[in-house]
C-alpha cells in the first residue's frame, strides 16, 4: 500500500536474503537426497529440446521446469528482466547520476547470474529429470532445513509482489488517470486488486513452470529482446552496427516469443502442465 517505492528497501532486502537461503539449502541438501529420488540426466546440460522454452522464461526469479517427453534441458527462470523498474529504480537513487545506475545494475545482473548458475547447477545435477517446477518439492518434507527454505520461499513471495504491484499500479494510475492528483480510494483500489488477482492465479495452478512458461514467453521476451532495441533503433539519429544489432535482436526475441507461446499452449492442451490441484 505504500506511495514510495523507498520505503520498499527493507522487503527487498528480506526477500533477498531468503533467496540467498534457499539456494544454499539446495547446494548443500540436494547431495543428501536418497537415491530413489534422482533422475537421470538425459542429453546436453546446456542445450537440448526444451532451448526456445529456456530462453523464453527469462524472467521473475528462479525455479526449475522438467519438460515433458524427458526433454532434459532446465528452464532457469533467472531475475534479469527488470527493466520496468528501471525508472523507480533510478529515481530512488540518493544521487542518480548514469554512472551511478550503471554501476548498480551491472551489479546486481551479475549477482543474479552467478545465483541462478548456482541453483540450476545443484538443482539439475541432484535430480536430474525428476526436477520439478518447484525444485523444493524434490526434497523429502521432513527435512528440516528445506522446511525453512520453503518458508523462504514464501516469504520471497511476499516480498517480492509489491514492488512488481507498485510498478503495475504507477502504470495504471497515469495511463487511466495521467492528470489527476492522488487519491487515497484509486490507491487502495488498484493495490487490492492486483494483489487479490495474483492470488487468485496461485490458488488456481500448482505447476509453476507453465505459469513462468507463458510468462516468460509474453512479457518477459518482449521486455528482453524487443522493446529495449525498439527505444533505441526509436531514438537514434545514427545508422551502425549498433542498429543492425539491435534489429537483430528485435527479430530472434520476435522468434523465440512466437515459438515459445506455440509450445507453452501446446503444452497445456494435451494435458502435460502439471497437476490442476496441488497435492
């Protein structure tokens, strides 16, 4: 319900460090996995079948997806598309300054990659293709320790909404209201309502990985690979290589949006999304 995006700092520290928890819980608990509840590990590590899914679900942190007919490629759904909270972000700055902006995002970018290196690593290589949309589901439900991630988990959750609500919220409030000051009944209006909608999409499905499948095919490629290199194709004066570049990947985030939507909905017609209530 906040009005400032800076007094979000202290949940997104929370959520951060519950991240940091639950993927030491995964590097150090997967090893200690009975047997029987490993899978092999079928075809290349880095790429296999499932490559346009993988690179479609670029998007809103991190879990694990087995594709079906053994595909054994794993969707890293990595926190790299963040490019709607840039503008907040950059604001929020006590001195924003490019050089400043430039620092914290190639920061935080790396920080993310080295997280998501590390969770699919030790998540794939224990269960190899028994990984599940929710890699936290692998582990037995009397492990003490994964108990606390899941918590984690959860928490991470609860953190995480508000800041993707109040970048949606901002977006409404000047589209559907661009020349009207505050009002306090829109705000708690908008806020409820997303809030209400995203828990009804989570009381609705189990499996994760179509969730961030379809995400990640919509949202997450236009915001990776189109718009970012439509803005600057938009507002350069210059004609280069850099704008060739950016034509280039205009067209494989165009490629990999329509094939990904193509098997995502393929997916959920013949039956192979995952169960349609949770266990």
């Amino acid at each position: 319900m906040v009005a400032n995006d800076d007094q979000l700092a202290k949940a997104s520290t929370l959520a951060l460090a519950s991240m940091l928890i639950i993927i030491v819980t995964v590097i150090t608990q997967g090893p200690r996995v009975p047997a029987d509840m490993r899978g092999p590990i079928k075809g290349s590590i880095l790429i296999n079948d499932g490559v346009f899914q993988a690179i479609g679900v670029i998007s809103f942190g991190m879990s694990f997806v087995q594709l079906p007919r053994a595909w054994s490629i794993l969707i890293v759904i990595a926190a790299f598309v963040c490019h709607h909270n840039s503008l907040l972000i950059y604001g929020s700055l006590k001195k924003p300054t490019m050089d400043r902006f430039a620092k914290v995002t190639h920061m935080s970018t790396s920080i993310s990659m080295v997280a998501c290196l590390a969770m699919a690593l030790a998540g794939y290589l224990n269960f190899g293709s028994l990984t599940q949309g929710n890699v936290l589901n692998n582990f037995p439900t009397d492990n003490v320790l994964v108990n606390i991630a899941r918590f984690c988990f959860g928490l991470n959750m609860l953190t995480t909404l508000p800041l993707e609500a109040f970048v949606c919220r901002e977006v409404m409030t000047l589209y559907y209201f661009p020349h009207e000051p505050w009002n306090p009944n829109r705000h708690l209006i908008f806020s409820t309502s997303l809030v209400v909608a995203a828990m009804m999409v989570s009381l609705m499905t189990c499996d994760l990985g179509i969730v961030f499948e379809l995400v990640g095919a919509t949202s997450a490629c236009a915001l990776a690979y189109i718009l970012p290199p439509l803005c600057y194709v938009k507002l350069s004066k210059q004609r280069s290589w850099q704008t060739a570049a950016a034509w280039v990947c205009i067209t494989f985030g165009c490629i990999v949006m329509g094939i990904s939507v193509i098997l995502a909905t393929t997916k959920i017609l013949r039956g192979e999304a995952g169960s349609h209530a949770c266990s």
